[in-house]
C-alpha cells in the first residue's frame, strides 16, 4: 500500500526521510536525512512528516540566505536532528477541513508560511486562520456524512442481496465508519481515508483476500454515490489493496480442485449416489452437466427450462422473485446435454408444477443463498466417499471446475466456455460486439467450411446412466 511521501514505512513503525537540496549537499556532506516518528499510525505519522518538512525548509531557507554563520556542519545537522518532535493529532473542524492540533505555543503561522514556500499542502492543513478553504472538486447539492450515506447505500442494495453477502457488506462499511467517523462529512473522504483504513486492517492481522474483499465491497459504496450525486469525486476505495505475486500462486493452490474421472466415477456410481436425496442427486447432475454455480441451481424454476430450435436449455437469470446472480454475464442460456436427457431430467421437470421451484427443498430466502442445501448435501456426500484422497479444497464448485477444464481439453473455444459457464472475458469488446451464441451452438459447436469447434456435448464422464436412471426414477 502506498504511503504519503516523506514516510518509509517498517516493521517498526514510520520514519521521516527528507532529501537535502542538491545545492546544500557540498555544506552539510549529506545527502539524506531520516528519524524514526516513534509511531504506527498513519495519520499522526502524516501529521509529524508535514511538520518536520516545514522546519527543515526554514533551516534550509535560512543557510540560504545567511550562509552557515558561526555554525559548523555538523552543528547545523545537529540542529536539523535534534528538532523537537510534539505530538500531534488530526482532526476535522465543522466545515470538514482537516486541521493539526498541537500544544498550545506552537508557531503554526511561521508552519503556514514554509509549508506555503515549499508548496507541500494547502495552508487550512495548519488551521491557518486566514486561510481560505477552497473545494478541490464540484460539491454535491446534499452533504451526507458518512454514517447517512452507510444507511441509504444498505437500505439500497438490501432488496437484491442475499442476506449472507449483505451482512458481509454491512461490516466492511461499519468497519470504515467506525475508523473514519460517523459524522465525517462525506465530500471531505479522500484516498488517505481509505488508505488509513486498509492500513489499519493489515495492522490488526487481517488477511489480504479479506482486505480485497472489503476493498471491493467499499468500491461499491462510493460507485453508488457517485451514481447518485452524492459523492462527485472518483472512486476513492479501489487500487489499494492488491495480491502479490506469491500470494496469486497460494491462492491458485489453495482454490478449489476440479475432480478427475476415477474421482467422478466414485461420486456417481449408484451405490455412492443413492446415499444423496433425490432433489440433490439432480442438483450434483447439473453441476456436473452444466457448470453452474450452486446458487444458481439453486435458484432455478421449472420455467427457467425451456427448448428453442428442438434445443432443450436451461435459461439461468434473475427475473424471477429471489433470483439473484453474481454479474451481468451470469445471465446465458445452457443448453442440456444428452446424458442428462436420458437419465430422465425431462420427466423430472415435468413432474414438478410450471410455476415452482425446480429445486423446491431450496429456500429462497436462505443466509447463505438457495444453493446453501445443495453445498452441504454435496459436501457431505464428498466426505463420506472420498475421504481417502489426497487432501484438497473441494466441493460442489469443483463440478464447475471440472466442467470448464474438460471443454477446455476438448477444444472448446474460450468465448463459448464463457458464455456457458457465465464468466466475463477481460476483452472490453466482447460484451460489446460480439452474439451469443445460440443453444444448438452451444452444445455442438461451430460448423463452417473453414473449421468446427466442439460443445458442451463433448462433455463425457462414463456414468453408469441405466443404473442411475433407474435409481433416479
């Protein structure tokens, strides 16, 4: 994470590091000088380095202008080192500007002037009395402060988000109210705000996925805001946490693991299948089939399997009550392999209502989501029969990555593996210039004179399907 300039940051705390001029390098022998700020915080840390910036402009300014005097080098350096440090704290005043609070004495005019002189921050930064506060950005017509801008930005998305995903919400915004200020005033939040917060999450041990995650959820706080006027500044939550090198390889190792065709055969054989119940027995066989998240079957109704074209496809979407899904390109239509038909999904379907749910165990309104069921079905199943493998992340998420390296392996082109499997291509263009592709595409793959690509039907497990149709039906 960056930190503002004259800070080094260490495991130690903060220390100031000042460059001397080029011009007074000759008469002080020195080209660099550091102190540690006997700090961990950030924001007092910030307020230390301005300060110590400014006094060593004046010193700087003074040999300038009269010489080294009676002093010597080394005296002159004593005098910059030996700069009595106070300590300070930032706060804001009633207008929102942040100001530096100091013992009573200080000199803050003679602060304001050098910190004038060399430029580094606007003047209201000292609480210079003359100095005017002047908006760096268009000011919105309403000012919320951050606690009022919390509860409509909750009370907005509250309608369209799982009751698990907007509590993880809800604690990433109340972490940062409680750091910031409930009554901060909303305009007044800048990138060092965020920064000081992400900071102090890392502080207090929090790990780097976590801090992504609250990152991305305040990100779409302040796109919310932005999106209704009352924030009118960019984005300042995002680009501040990130994964390094190492950690991305931890995390593709520690990821969930696509199972292989032994793995499978011991999951679905029917002696190993029949200790599931017969809702999530066809819930593992799309996921299989398919790709698709749990929550997404999960969601699913009996109207959501429709055909075109003499095409039988699953249409996976969040028209219905309850529907949610994770992005816009998680919307597609999947088309139905033929393993799937002649296991009896059909008959399946049309035993259930045309007008409920095609999973009915699945809650709607569940913590975790309507795929919650179907997980722990799932997990238990894999506990119980594959307890001897090799240690490894897996679940039902690892169906859909099973799904996405066999067509991989298969050949089938990466624009269509994303459309099937609902994930967004990094290409800006896609979204925007290329079709989707229809069900019949999908499942066979592309036919021209020059080239054929395959589907979703090169999907091929070796299933015992007559002795799971019969214990299916």
């Amino acid at each position: 994470m960056r930190v503002p300039h004259h800070l080094i940051k260490t495991p130690a705390g903060f220390s100031f590091r000042q460059r001397v001029p080029v011009d007074l390098q000759p008469l002080l022998g020195c080209r660099i000088l550091k102190r540690s700020l006997r700090t961990r915080e950030m924001r007092s840390a910030q307020a230390c380095a301005l300060v110590l910036a400014a006094r060593y402009a004046e010193v700087f300014s003074a040999i300038r202008k009269n010489g080294m005097g009676e002093k010597t080098a080394e005296q002159w350096l004593q005098e910059l080192r030996g700069q009595r440090l106070q300590d300070y704290t930032l706060e804001r005043d009633a207008n929102g500007t942040l100001r530096i609070q100091a013992e009573p004495g200080e000199d803050t005019e003679a602060l304001t002037r050098a910190i004038e002189s060399i430029g580094r921050v606007n003047p209201a930064f000292f609480g210079a009395a003359a100095a005017p506060v002047v908006p760096s950005r268009p000011q919105p017509s309403k000012v919320l402060s951050l606690m009022e801008a919390r509860d409509l930005w909750l009370k907005a998305i509250a309608p369209d988000t799982i009751p698990k995903t907007y509590s993880i919400k809800k604690s990433a915004i109340d972490g940062f109210v409680r750091t910031t200020g409930p009554d901060y005033p909303l305009p007044s939040i800048n990138r060092i705000d965020l920064s000081n917060f992400y900071q102090s999450l890392a502080d207090a041990g929090i790990s780097t996925p976590t801090r992504v995650n609250k990152q991305s959820y305040l990100g779409g706080f302040f796109d919310w805001l932005i999106a209704a006027g009352y924030y009118t500044d960019s984005n300042p939550a995002r680009s501040h946490v990130s994964y390094g090198n190492s950690a991305k390889r931890k995390r593709r190792k520690l990821g969930f693991k696509a199972f292989d065709l032994k793995q499978i055969s011991f999951l679905f054989v029917p002696s190993a299948f029949a200790t599931l119940s017969p809702a999530a027995r066809w819930a593992a066989l799309l996921g299989l089939y398919t790709g698709a998240r749990a929550s997404e079957v999960g969601q699913l109704l009996v109207s959501d399997v429709q055909t075109e074209g003499g095409v039988a496809y699953i249409h996976i979407n969040d028209d219905g009550e309850h529907q949610r899904l994770k992005s816009e390109a998680s919307i597609r239509t999947v088309p139905i392999h033929a393993d799937l038909i002649a296991l009896g999904f059909g008959d399946y379907v049309a035993s259930l209502p045309t007008s409920s749910r095609l999973f009915p165990q699945a809650k709607a309104n569940a913590v975790n989501g309507a795929g919650n069921w179907i997980s722990k079905a799932f997990t238990r199943h894999l506990a119980e029969h594959g307890k001897t493998w090799p240690k490894a992340k897996r679940g039902f998420h690892s169906l859909r990555k099973t799904v996405i390296q066999q067509m991989q392996g298969f050949g089938v082109a990466s624009e269509m593996r994303a459309q099937i499997v609902g994930h967004e291509l990094d290409d800006e263009h896609h979204p925007v210039y290329s079709r989707e592709f229809t069900p019949a595409e999908k499942l066979n793959g592309l036919v021209t004179p020059e080239f054929k690509t395959a589907g979703l039907s090169s999907l091929s497990f070796n299933l015992e399907l007559a002795a799971l149709k019969k214990l299916l039906g």
